[in-house]
C-alpha cells in the first residue's frame, strides 16, 4: 500500500473516531442513548468555543482550555483559563446555555439579569486565527529565506511548489485584473489567497489545532471583505469617482433625482458584501454537509441493523466524496476571493478615456 493511500485512510479514520466520540457524549449517566438533535450537532461544531474539544472517552471530556479575559462593569477585569468554568460559575462569570448571548460569557446584574461583559477572549476560532498567521509567517519566510540563500537557482520540493502557487496567483489573477500598477497591490492579495487557502485547509482536518470553522465565520470574511473595500475606494482614481457620481449616461437619467450615481453608489457595497457573503456561504455549507452525513450513521441505529450498515455504507462514501469536493472548493474560493478583489481594484483605477 502506497504511503499516500495509508495518510488518507489515516486522516479518514481520525475523521469517523472523531464523530463517533462526539456521539458518545450523548450518552446520560443512565446508559440510555437520547435522540440525536443533528441540528444542535452542526452549530455546536461550526460554532465559536472557549475550549478546544479534543474527544470523549466515557464521560470525561479531554479539551484544550483557552485564555478568558473579559471586563466587567461590575467587578473589573477577569483573566483565567476556561478550564475554570467546569464546575459552572467563576468569579461571576459562567457560559449562558440558552437565550440570545446562548455559548456566550455572561453574568447576572443587581436585577438578576444575564448580561454580557466587553469580551477579549482567545476563543477557538481566534487561536486557528493565530496559528494560521504563524503559520502563513514561518512558510513565506522559510521560502523567502531559500531564495536569500540560493538566489533564483531552480528549486526542489516545497520551495518549487510554493513558487509555483506565488507566481499562479500573481501571473494569472494580479497581474492580469489590476494591469500596469499590479506590483503595488501584489503583497496584500498573495497574503490575502494564502491566509483564506491555509484557514479552509486547516478547517477540514479534524484533530487538533485543525477543525476551526475560521472562514465560515462571517465576521472573519466581514473584515477581509472590509480590507478589499478599504483598498478599492482610497485607490480609487478620478475617473473611478466620476463615473460613480456622474457617470456617463443621459442628463435626465442624473437630474433631478440622482438614479444611476444612487444605483453606483449602492454598488461600492454591494460588491465587498457580495465576496463577505460567497466565502462565508460556501465554507459553513461545506462543513455542515460533511456533519450531517456522519449524522445519518447516528439517527438511523433505531431503524435497525439492514437499515443503519446500509446508510453507515452510504455516509461513509459520500462523505469522502465531500471531503475530496471540500478540499477543491478550499483552493477556489480563496482564487475566487483573490481574483474579483484584483478586478475591483483594477477598475478603480481606471483612466481617463482619452489617454486609452
């Protein structure tokens, strides 16, 4: 057997183990299995957490404590590890499980209320946030370090491959969108391709630090949406401008009421919301389909034996086919993100007619 096929079966037998514990928390004390809320299953793993879940064996959680810093109006700051929270409330403080702050920090004012405290956490998905950085960080370096010390000699293995996906990006999206000025805006979209491509990667692996659902997160695509947004309207040229407040169709289309620069207008949000919302979209939907095939093994064991092997079969095979589907849609929606922030851009920074 081939070393590939042995890391695949590996990684796919970590991916069922995985579930299959977080089944077993299911189990109360009595022994007797509850139904399985497969709604509750899904958000519960694409939602955000102050501890890293690990596995289950039994009825003890194995789980990575994150840092909780958050302020209170009422009794200041608090600093302490999540662990702290096992026993239910520390200093004030305890994770509501149910309400609108549901999964969140809260505590109870004078009136008995629960009310939420200006949170800072290093929560689940911002230490995957963190360590992809790191991660991106320790990559460019290391193949920026290659070409300090060999110069631009041909390169072998990951130096080759990185190389490769530098000069794709550049050569077939930057260059060609944004034009003669590309250079100047290369640096912000080839960290931007590889900062979406790492986090969707690292969401589809299961174990530890993997499995954070960093890019079907939609603040995360809110603030590189808001990046794009930044660049394309401060870099804007005049032309750009003007064909936005006054652009080039008839005079009663402009006067008196403003049709097409309102339209325009609506248009410079349109565009970053509609990158915010396609990334956001297609990565949440793509974790969720994965759990909720592996959920079919689950809600079909009361169907009887026949009836639960032959949809274990079913999950299993489709779910592998979405994790292969998963890791295409990993690499094109970051191309995808990249490649309409590049034609934003390169149409604000269109000429003048007269000097095309």
């Amino acid at each position: 057997m081939s070393r590939k096929i042995k890391i695949l079966l590996l990684l796919l037998s970590a991916f069922g183990l995985t579930f299959h514990q977080v089944r077993a928390s299911d189990v109360v004390a009595t022994g007797k299995e509850e139904p399985l809320n497969v709604r509750e299953l899904i958000l519960e793993h694409i939602s955000d957490s102050y501890e890293w879940h690990i596995t289950t064996i039994g009825d003890k959680h194995i789980s990575v404590p994150l840092p909780v810093i958050v302020y209170s109006k009422i009794s200041g700051w608090h600093v302490f590890m999540s662990s702290e929270f096992h026993g239910g409330r520390h200093e004030g403080l305890f994770i509501a499980r149910e309400g609108k702050y549901k999964g969140k920090i809260v505590e109870l004012d004078t009136a008995g209320k629960e009310i939420k405290p200006f949170d800072i956490s290093i929560t689940k998905n911002v230490f995957s946030l963190l360590f992809s950085s790191v991660l991106l960080i320790i990559i460019i370096m290391s193949v920026a370090r290659s070409y300090k010390k060999e110069g631009f000699a041909p390169k072998k293995g990951f130096v080759a491959a990185m190389e490769m996906f530098i000069m794709s990006v550049n050569d077939d999206i930057i260059k060609p969108c944004i034009g003669k000025d590309y250079k100047r805006y290369a640096p912000y979209l080839l960290t931007l391709f590889f900062f979406i491509f790492i986090n969707n990667i690292l969401g589809l692996i299961p174990l530890f630090p993997g499995g954070a659902n960093v890019t079907g997160n939609i603040a995360i695509t809110f603030v590189l949406a808001v990046c794009t947004f930044l660049i394309v309207n401060l870099s804007g040229s005049k032309e750009y401008w003007k064909e936005i407040l006054w652009p080039d169709v008839p005079l009663w289309l402009k006067l008196p009421v403003p049709l097409m620069p309102a339209i325009e207008l609506v248009g410079i949000f349109t565009k970053p919301f509609a990158l915010m919302i396609r990334l956001f979209a297609n990565m949440l939907a793509g974790h969720s389909i994965v759990l909720g095939l592996t959920a079919l093994i689950f809600v079909t064991v009361s169907m009887g034996p026949a009836m639960n092997i032959s949809m274990t079969a079913v999950s299993v095979v489709f779910s592998v086919f979405i994790g292969f589907v998963e890791l295409l849609v990993a690499y094109i929606q970051a191309y995808i993100f990249t490649m309409l922030s590049a034609v934003f851009i390169g149409l604000a920074r269109v000429e003048p007619h007269h000097k095309h």
